[in-house]
C-alpha cells in the first residue's frame, strides 16, 4: 500500500507496514543476528547489492526496517537509520559528516551529551566546535569559518526551550555549503518537520516521545536526500550502532499513539503553564505557547503545537528549586522527557551536569532552572501537585 499521501495520524499506523506470509496484523520481531541465502550465488549478490534482502540484523532486519520507513515518511524525508539510542545516532551524525580540521557550529544549550561526546571525544581527532546562541542569527553568521561543515541545531533547546528559525539558519548555513542537522527531541514529526524547514538531516531520541512510554532507549536519523543516507548508512554499520528488532518492536508499538499522547499533554502544558506564570513563587517561565513567550510568533510559524516541555524558575533559585522537586508526588523526579508520565529534574546537577558551569551560564542554563515534562495525567492532578509542592518553598 502506498501510504504517502495519507494523513498524518493514517501513517502512525500504517507507514512501513510489512506483510509475512502469515498474515501478521503486527510486525513481527525478527530475533535473529543472521539471515539464510538461498545458494552461494543468492549470498554474493546480496553483499554485492545486485539484490535485496538481508544478510545480518547489524546491516539490516525487516522489523527495524519497518520502523525506519515509517518514522521517514512521518519526517517527509528520503529513509531513516535506526539506532541503539539517541547518543547513537548523534555520534553516527558527527562520525559521517565530520573528519579531521572540520569545524561545527551547534546551540550553546544543545543537549549535555550531545556537547559532552563533542567536546571530550571528537575534539581528540581534530574536530573544532562553537557553541554559540543559534537563536541570534547574527550570531550564527559571525560564527561560520572556511571549515564549517555542519550546523547542528536543537529547537526547542534543552533545557531552556531556546527557538532556532530553521528556515532562516538552513538558508544561511546553504550560502556557505553547510550541511544542517536538527535535533527534533522535543517536538516529533507531529508537531515539526526540520526537513520540510530546510534541513539536510534530522535526528531524533526515540527514548522519548515518539515511543513515549519510558520503556526502551533508541535513536533514529532521517535525511533528505540518497547521497548523506548511504554515507551515515555506511557509518552505523561500520560503527555497530544498530537498533536490537525487540527495541524496534516496542517503538513501531508506541509511536501508534504519538498524536494522541501529545494532544493530550499539550493541552495540560497550557494551563499548567499559565498556572505557573501566575504563581508568586515563580520568578520566571519559558513555554512556547504563552504570548510572554519572546518567541512566540516564531513557534506559531515553524511548529505545529506548542509541545508538553516546560522549562521555569522558582524564587529562591536552587535550593528553592530542589525543596520542589522533593515534594511533588505526582510528577515524577526523574531525567527523559515525552513519557505518559510528568517528569520533573534539575538540569544543571543532572542532565547537564557535564557541561562547565561557565558554559551553563552562557547558555542560560542556570542553577534555578527546572525542567518539566508534562505526561498524560489529569491536569487537575498536575496542578495540584506543583501547587502543593511550591507552597512547601519558605
């Protein structure tokens, strides 16, 4: 069936289906490391790429390969590459579009680890970096060199949900033959499409909401065209980053209800936002969908929904921060985001805790900043839980 021209909830459940000779009305898992040839000459035309089909589940497997399509139709790109986690997926990014004397430019409050793995690793091989405010698009001009290869952006940002104008980044970084990446963690395909903005590459933690059940870890990278998807294709293989077919089981299974998980907990995001926005106990807020939002008209533009990600500070900084976080009963204390379940965490101790503290700073990542994830729970209960919790803050 072709299923490019359907909907986007219609894909959710119908996108990369694959039929046994069974009838399975699910993918099945595919549990194997290797598959069978039918003869010596079916084997060395595999490997040769004279025919389809499979050889080793490193290489390929038909329930990965389910996932795969579907999360690049629900993207709008060429083909997707599934991999362990998203820490794979982003070193498989940076190991296939940059080598030796390269140089990246990427968002100062990117998230820890995908700024830990550059700064500690890929350095050691002579890659160069900056991490500036990619929101600021002077900025961003400023900061391109002859060697800049990669833009790798994170919009929202974590933790300080910091827009990026894809489109107008994308465009810059084209003039100057810059391959453009974005993280697309915190919204997914359902609520923006990088690819459809301009960009050349997009990757994804499917940890989070797009198998959105806090169950497995995993990664998936989308791109636009043929040329980056063979070569960051080549590199996970090489790099033995694949996905496990039980992990691709359970997130073809979740993402089925990624419309409706996000629907949801967007709409407790609003009035849990304006909640907090209106607390004395709060000194400051950063949701998209508020009309105080500094970039409100940019994410009206380039998103489709204002997403479930809250990011705010309480008077008293820290230490007022932490009395919160240790009394709310219904959110959960705990990093990820994009579950069924709130979440709640200090990015500047945990998430990030990586990160120098001067650069922290200069991200705007600071001490006083809490992260909230809002899950699917019954907003009433959410509420109710932070305002219980803040009035614990002396």
């Amino acid at each position: 069936m072709n299923t490019k021209k359907l909907g986007f909830n219609s894909k959710l459940i119908h996108a990369g289906d694959y039929r046994d000779e069974f009838g399975s009305a699910v993918t099945p898992i595919y549990q194997t490391s290797t598959f069978s040839f039918k003869n010596a000459q079916h084997g060395a035309d595999l490997f040769a790429g004279k025919e389809k089909g499979y050889i080793y589940t490193r290489i390929g497997n038909p329930t990965i390969n389910v996932l795969e399509n579907k999360l690049a139709e629900l993207e709008n790109g060429y083909r997707g590459i599934a991999l362990a986690s998203g820490m794979a997926a982003v070193s498989t990014v940076y190991m296939g579009l940059l080598k030796q004397g390269d140089h990246m430019i990427s968002t100062g409050a990117v998230y820890g680890p995908s700024r830990g793995v550059m700064e500690t690793h890929f350095s050691k091989f002579g890659v160069e970096y900056s991490y500036i405010d990619t929101s600021d698009l002077n900025e961003l001009k400023n900061a391109i060199k002859p060697n800049t290869k990669l833009l790798y952006l994170e919009t929202p940002a974590n933790p300080t949900i910091q827009l990026t104008d894809i489109k107008k980044a994308s465009q810059i970084a084209h003039e100057h033959n810059i391959l453009v990446c974005v993280d697309n963690t915190f919204c997914s395909p359902y609520l923006q499409k990088p690819l459809d903005l301009g960009a050349d590459v997009v990757l994804h933690s499917l940890t989070k909401f797009i198998n959105g059940h806090a169950d497995i870890v995993g990664g998936v990278i989308i791109t636009k065209e043929e040329d980056i998807y063979n070569n960051l294709r080549k590199t996970m293989v090489y790099m033995g980053g694949n996905m496990d077919p039980h992990q691709a089981f359970m997130v073809i299974r979740g993402v089925k209800t990624l419309s409706l998980r996000i629907e949801k907990a967007q709409k407790s995001a609003m009035k849990i936002a304006e909640f907090l926005e209106n607390h004395p106990k709060v000194e400051w807020i950063k949701y998209p969908g508020l009309k105080s939002f500094e970039q409100y008209e940019l994410a009206k533009e380039q998103m489709d929904g204002f997403g479930s990600m809250i990011s705010f500070g309480v008077k008293g900084g820290y230490d007022a921060g932490k009395v919160l976080m240790d009394n709310v009963h219904l959110a959960t204390l705990a990093v990820s985001l994009g579950g069924v379940e709130t979440l709640i965490q200090h990015p500047a101790s945990m998430t990030h805790a990586g990160v120098s503290k001067e650069n922290q700073l200069a991200a705007n990542i600071t001490d006083g900043l809490v992260r909230y994830s809002v899950g699917i729970e019954d907003v009433e209960d959410l509420i109710s839980d932070l305002e219980q919790g803040l009035d614990k803050i002396n």
